[in-house]
C-alpha cells in the first residue's frame, strides 16, 4: 500500500547513513518523473538531473565534497573558530555522510538550465535569480518525498558547489547550467525518524509581519 503523503512529509528526514546496496533503476526513474511532476514558472521546467553512479565519477565527487565540506566550515559564520576541527571529525553526521559520497549507490545533481529559464532585463536579476531556483526546489523536494514513499533514504549536499568549476568539469557540465544541489540516494541504514522542527506558530504572521 503507498505512504500516505502527509506521513511522508512528516517522517521525509536527512538520511545521512545510506546502505551501499543498489537502487533499483525503476525506483530512481520513479523519483524522477516525481520530480518532473513539479510547478515551475511558466511551466518553464528548467531544472535537470545529473544521475551519477559510476564509481570512478562518485570518488572524485566524494574528494570534491571533502574539499567543500573544509571551506564550509572554515567559512560558515555560525561554526565557532575553535569548533571547525571537531565538525571536521566523523563523528559528526554531515562530516561522515560526505566522507562517504562515493559509497552512496545514486547521486543525483539537480541543476537549473538557463536557456530554458526565465529571462527578465538586468535590473531584475536578482529576482530572475530567486524565481529560477524557486522553479528547481519543488522538484528537488518532490524526488525525496517519492524516494521516502518508496521506502529510499535521502539526503542533500551543497558541498561540492564550493568547487563550482571542477564539479561542471568533472561532470561535464555545459555553461548555461548552473548546479544546485547533489542529492543522495540510497536504502536507509538507520530508521526513519520525525523531524525536529519548532512549532509552526513561531513562524506565522497574521495579516503582516
Ligand atoms: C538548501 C539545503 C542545503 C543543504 N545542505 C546540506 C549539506 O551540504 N550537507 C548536509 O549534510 N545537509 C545539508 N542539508 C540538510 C539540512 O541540514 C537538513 O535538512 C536540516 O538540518 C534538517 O534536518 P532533517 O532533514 O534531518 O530533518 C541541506 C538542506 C537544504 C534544504
């Protein structure tokens, strides 16, 4: 019987500790028509997926990772000076899931695709910028709850996008496509547990702010 969707968004979690077990093809395709089900501007639908599973490719996917899982820390604003070394350590959850990008059986890159994008004139980039990757994320987030449906771990990474160039390398990645994020995919090794999320209510503003 098929998860009722409010129970797959209630229990959709990072699941950083992925079996290393294949996925099979009809589930990754699964997740990604899911994915192409998405709203996008326009129907525009710019978004594109990248599906790595060549091992040569996920170890110098996971050395990318690595390397931007480093610059991360050392430059992310809320990770105290004198605590990047123990973030570094694999005892953190985030440190040992991107250790272990290469023993993950699928990534999949969602990418935005600028010719088939939205255009507005120069003064109104930013907000071409934002409404473009607001026509990607839906998609991305439609992929996890199709793969929590079917029973499939997942997590997401914005490490290797600290390496912008060498990832379009290594991937081979035309210029009019911009990365967004690597999503992994695999069987859970741990169980799926509810979010931890504050009450909804701390974030709601009626009539305004
Ligand atoms: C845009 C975005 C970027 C993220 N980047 C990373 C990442 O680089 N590495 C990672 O381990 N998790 C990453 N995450 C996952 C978040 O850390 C996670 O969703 C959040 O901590 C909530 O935890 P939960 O998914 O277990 O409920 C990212 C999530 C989003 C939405």
């Amino acid at each position: 019987m098929e998860m009722p969707v409010l129970e797959t968004i209630r229990t959709l979690r990072s699941m950083r500790r992925l079996k290393p077990d294949p996925v099979e093809p009809h589930k990754i395709h699964l997740i990604l028509e899911a994915a192409g089900k998405a709203p996008s501007g326009g129907n525009s639908q710019p978004w594109e997926f990248i599906v790595i599973t060549d091992p040569p490719v996920k170890k110098q996917l996971r050395d990318l990772t690595v390397q931007g899982l480093e610059i991360y820390a050392k430059s992310n604003l809320r990770i105290p000076k004198d605590a990047v070394t123990e973030f570094l350590q694999p005892t953190n959850p985030v440190t040992l899931m991107a250790q272990n990008t290469d023993k993950v059986p699928v990534l999949i890159l969602a990418c935005l695709n600028t010719k088939r994008a939205r255009r507005l004139t120069d003064d109104w980039a930013w907000l071409e910028e934002q409404a473009n990757w607001a026509s990607v994320f839906p998609a991305v987030q439609n992929m996890l709850l199709a793969a929590r449906a079917l029973g499939l771990g997942t997590a997401v990474s914005i490490f290797p996008l600290f390496l912008l160039e060498k990832l379009k390398q290594l991937l081979k990645v035309p210029d009019y496509v911009k990365p967004g994020i690597l999503v992994y995919v695999g069987y859970p090794a741990t169980r799926f547990s509810e979010a931890s999320r504050l009450p909804i209510e701390t974030f709601i503003h009626k009539d305004g702010w």
